[in-house]
C-alpha cells in the first residue's frame, strides 16, 4: 500500500514530475521527504514530525501498518522515503513553518487558515499552535460562525467562545459557514449556539424593559412622577411605567424609543444598539415637538448611554455551555 493520506484537499493536481521546496525545507540531512499533492517536495526532519504530530510519531515508528515505511511500494527517492500527502504545496509550507523556527507562515487567508486547522487536527497535532489560535481569533472579526465550526472540529473551547460572542453582532446561528464545513459542527454544538443566541436576546431585551426600574427618575429624560401635573410646557402623551418602589410617567416618544430598541435587538444584540444615531435622530425629532421635552437633549443621550451598558452587562452574565469542549 503506497503510503498516502487521501483526501479532497488538493486541488491543484501536479502536471510535471515533483519539484523541490527550496529552502527552509531542502537540508541536507533531511532524513523523509514529504510531498505535497501538487508535486513538491519538502525534505524534513522525522524527528520533528513525530515531537509535533501523534500521526507522524505511529507512522514513522512503525506502528501503523497501514502506513508503514517499509511496505513493498513505498517510493524513495536520493535514499529518503516519500509520503504522499494530500495538502497543496502551499498549505504544506504553512503547516512546516508551525513546526520549524524560520519565520511565521502566513495566515491572514481564512481558507489558508481552515486548511491549515484542517491538517493539524487530521494529523492529530499534539498541542494546538499559538500562531494558528492567534490567527483564528483574528478572524472571528469577520468570520465568526467558520472560526466557530473550525474551533468545534479542533476541540478549541476558548475560541468556540470567542466566536459565538462576536456572533451576536447579527445572530445567524450557522447560516455563513459553508456546506462542507457544517458537519465541523455536532448536533449538541449547534445547539448550544443557537440558545445561546436566543439567551442573550432575551437578557438583552430584559435588560431593555428593566431599565426604567433600575435608574434613578432623574436620570430619565422627560419623566415626571404619577399623579403629579407634567411640566405646563409639556404636550406629550406620557404612559405609567414600574420602577422599583414606586411608578414614573414617561413621555411616548421614550416608550416608542424602548420599543425600537427592543426591535432592533434581534439584527444585533449589543448595547450599540441603543446609541444607533439613525434612532437617536427619529426620537430626538418626536420630543422636539414639544417645548419642554426638546430641552432634554443631553439627559436623553446620557441615558442611551446608560442603557447601551446595561444591556452589555446582562447579556455577558449569559454563558454557552457546549459539552465535549468545555
């Protein structure tokens, strides 16, 4: 049996006899020689392989028949054995340069960087790489559901984490990552994803609906106490709502604000949100109608403000729980 590890990886088929690597991978005293399934040729070091890779360390020991060095067919070439692999050349470079000191592999691609995920977690990687969790964590800025998927598939906890949060930022659950990588993903994983989701729009539009209740009346922008006159200036509808021991009057253009907020939850749940300016200006437009309302420009924004931390807060309380990871 030719000793080669099969997969759909490689997409770039060699058209020409193999050709070398070139430096840092042509040494001298290389002792294997591991060739892209584009047809280069990467002289390495076995005993680096077998420090970095538990699949490596069954090979090149001989105790994985299936891919023993000493089958019948196995090919050599300038007396070094060739294993066949299945990665490109250009992913191969990046995953030696994780294991030699020659400079950091370029990861800024996500599909470079999915494939490089990819190969150590095939090969069973003894310890994840900092230069490839740094690079995950980049990419959960843009890319928060894949580094999701990729973290499930390579047992990273912290980065599953990290990458769900970002998700918040609008909710999808998996829909972005590509067919072929959700089955990264188990069942009890997508699942914890999507409650996760839900969880923290729920505490974010609690955190919405409570906030009244939990800031002093003064601090609220055109409210006035129940059964009290509003101010002779004042022709705004106002509406009763709780706070903690007693009840407020709150003029309908902070309800309909609160209620917008609400709304706008479920595109992003974030305290952002209720600093938007696009509803900063429609509100600031309903209370500008009246005389007395108009003039509480700086308390409204001091109390977005407010709410926008409140919300942040009650949603970081929500934690994931995915079992196997964790």
């Amino acid at each position: 049996m030719s000793n080669e590890f099969r997969s759909s990886e490689c997409i770039e088929p060699a058209e020409r006899g193999p050709r070398e690597a070139g430096p840092p991978f042509s040494d001298e005293d290389a002792d294997l020689i591991l060739r892209s399934c584009d047809g280069v040729d990467f002289r390495v070091h076995k005993l680096f392989l077998i420090k970095a890779f538990h699949t490596f360390d069954d090979m090149l020991r001989g105790t994985d028949e299936a891919h023993s060095l000493h089958a019948p067919d196995q090919e050599f070439k300038d007396g070094l054995a060739v294993v066949t692999m299945t990665e490109s050349h250009r992913i191969l470079d990046r995953l030696l340069r994780l294991l030699y000191v020659v400079g950091k592999p370029d990861l800024d691609s996500l599909s470079d960087l999915r494939a490089v995920c990819i190969a150590l977690d095939k090969y069973c990687v003894r310890s994840f790489p900092a230069l490839v969790a740094d690079a995950l964590s980049r990419a959960t800025q843009e890319h928060p559901e894949i580094v999701f998927a990729i973290a499930c598939r390579c047992c990273l906890a912290d980065i599953a984490h990290r990458a769900a949060t970002v998700t918040l930022r609008l909710p999808r659950q998996l829909i972005p990552v590509p067919y072929e990588d959700v089955e990264f993903v188990r069942v009890g994983h997508y699942h914890a994803l999507v409650i996760y989701q839900a969880e923290c729009l729920a505490a974010a539009r609690t955190a919405t609906a409570t906030i009244i209740s939990g800031i002093g009346k003064n601090s609220i922008p055109g409210a006035s106490n129940v059964g009290t006159a509003p101010p002779r200036s004042c022709r705004c509808r106002r509406l009763q709502r709780p706070m903690r021991q007693s009840a407020v009057m709150l003029p309908t253009w902070l309800v309909d604000y609160l209620a917008e907020v609400s709304n706008h939850l479920k595109e992003e749940i974030a305290g952002t949100v209720a600093t938007k300016p696009r509803l900063h200006i429609s509100t600031l437009e309903s209370a500008s109608i009246c005389d007395y309302c108009t003039n509480t420009k700086q308390k409204f924004v001091s109390f977005t403000e407010a709410l926008s931390r409140h919300i942040d807060y009650e949603v970081s309380k929500v934690r994931m729980r995915l079992g196997g990871l964790d």
